[in-house]
C-alpha cells in the first residue's frame, strides 16, 4: 500500500499598515488549486476580510477580487513578497 502525503501550508505573517500592526493569515491550497493562497486579515471593526492570490509569472496576484479595502490593495506587492519569502524558506 502507497501512503501519499501533500503537505499542509499555513503561515502568519505581521505587516504595518497606515500605522497598524495587521496580522494576515496565509494558507497554500493544494491538489486542483495549485499555486492558490487564501489569506484573511481584520478590519478595524473585528470583521474578517478574506481573498485569493494566484501565482502569475514569479509574484502573486490578487484572484478574482471585486473589492478589497484600499490598505489590502495598496499592500499587493507587499503580501507576494511575504508569501514567496515563506514559501522559499520552507522549501
């Protein structure tokens, strides 16, 4: 009998925005969905904002988003960079 094990990626990560520590969630999708990350992060009021980014070329994009709160969209670049440094040092 082969036991196939797909690996489990979830990670935290802390980014200053606007003068606020917000803590963003990250969790890697696998099989079908390959090179998908959900993320979720608050807002000020306690209420959860989550979305995708899609691998695209060597950074992440946001995926299929209408609308996102203008400090997450002008953090684009700043979260691909969080999630391909945390993927490259997990390996």
């Amino acid at each position: 009998m082969h036991i196939n094990f797909i690996r489990n990626i979830q990670f935290t990560k802390l980014l200053k925005i606007d003068g606020r520590l917000r803590e963003f969630n990250f969790r890697k999708l696998t099989g079908l969905n390959e090179g998908l990350i959900t993320v979720d992060v608050s807002d000020d009021r306690g209420n959860r904002i989550m979305f995708t980014m899609q691998k695209n070329g060597s950074e992440y994009i946001f995926y299929n988003q209408p609308y996102l709160p203008d400090w997450v969209a002008k953090n684009e670049q700043n979260l691909s960079e969080m999630i391909d440094a945390e993927l490259r040092a997990i390996g």
